[in-house]
C-alpha cells in the first residue's frame, strides 16, 4: 500500500489552475466550474491529476474512465488498474492505492469545539477523549480513522447505522463484518492522516516533490 501527498502550497499549484484543468477529460472540467471558491477547484483538479497519472504510471491510459460506487467511491472502470482512495484538506491532497481496497482520510487541525461534535461518537470514543491530555488531536485522529474506514468499505457514514464496528485504539484495528482492518495515523504538520485497509504492513508514505508532480504531469500530457 502506498500514499501520495501532495501539498498545492509548497508545489505552487494555485497560479496553475488553468493549465491542470486543460489536462482533464471534459467532464472533469465542467465539474471544476461548479465550485465558487478556486482553492476548491484546485483540490479536486490535483486529485483528478493524480488518480489519472496513477493509472498511466501502472499500464493504463490517463483518460481511463472513472467511476463512482453507490456512495461515491470512486474506482477505475478497468480491473487491471489499483484500488484507490482518495481525500482533501486545506493545502493537501492525498491519495492511497494497491492490490487491496483502502480508505484515507486527512483533515487540517482546526480549533473548533470538539466537545460537541464528539457526541457523534461512540462511548469508548468519548472516553478516550476525556482521558487524553492532547484532547484536539486525539478528536482528528479518531475522526479521520473512522472516516478512512468507512471511505475503505465504500459506504460512507451509513457502515454506522445498523452495523457493529469494533475500533481498537491501541492495536489499531477494526473489526467488522467477521473481518479484521488494520489502519495507521500520520500526524502531519498542522494535518492528521489516517488509512485504513485489511493490511496496512508495508505502507509507504510519499511526498510528492516538484520533480515527481512535473512527471506525473508528464505522463497525462
């Protein structure tokens, strides 16, 4: 398994929007147009890129279709190509991939009233909050874990509803289903990463430099 990040902000993306919305297949780029704000169309061109440049990189065509599942996993139309995850936050875009289905999800740390969100959480989530001395952090990396791994099963926040899932915070792991996922955290500098999938033993963290995001450029051009 292994993760792209890539930071828009240090790879100076932002002054490049036109050019990457060129790069994308034409209902990519009408997409583009609906959202307000540039930093979201920047978001989700960087995303595209690099799922498209994935699919190059590993024998497969750049303008390779991509769909959505039921609740909007995507995944490519070709089975020879990697499973993929996809999330976005502030300046980072990260993307996890491999033989086996996987969740990732990172959300930029923010000051926010914790305490009334985790009322969404179950009680050994709200304990662990109570008890924890750094109890901001402790919220994102429980948020994210779950978020990655709802985004792994690729039910989104529905796997909660009528579904016992079983989060061991200390092993890190999740049982569900009869089955047994494995997820790690990153915290990142002002970010908290988590992915999640059924093995997780060779996960393999990548910073995307300007000379890898100029070949992957290059390699969808």
């Amino acid at each position: 398994m292994e993760c792209w990040i890539a930071d828009t902000g240090k790879l100076s993306l932002s002054g490049q929007l036109n050019h990457l919305r060129a790069l994308l297949p034409s209902i990519e780029r009408e997409r583009m147009l609906k959202y307000i704000h540039p930093e979201d169309s920047l978001r989700y061109a960087t995303g595209r890129i690099m799922i498209r440049a994935l699919a190059a990189r590993n024998g497969g065509n750049g303008n390779v279709d991509i769909l959505s599942g039921e609740y909007g996993k995507p995944y490519y139309a070709s089975e020879n190509l990697p499973h993929f995850n996809l999330s976005h936050s502030g300046n980072l875009v990260v993307l996890s991939f491999g033989d086996i289905p996987s969740g990732i999800d990172v959300e930029q740390i923010k000051d926010i009233n914790w305490q009334e969100i985790m009322t969404f959480f179950g009680e050994k989530e709200q304990a662990i909050l109570r008890l924890s001395e750094c109890p901001l952090e402790t919220f994102y990396r429980i948020w994210t874990i779950r978020e990655a791994f709802s985004k792994e099963e690729g039910l989104g926040l529905s796997v909660y509803e009528k579904n016992t899932v079983d989060f061991d915070y200390e092993t890190e792991t999740v049982r569900y289903s009869g089955r047994v996922y494995r997820f790690r955290t990153i915290p990142l500098s002002g970010y908290m990463l988590s992915v999640c999938a059924e093995d997780l033993e060779n996960l393999k963290l990548t910073q995307i430099s300007e000379t890898m995001w100029n070949s992957l450029i290059k390699s969808i051009s």
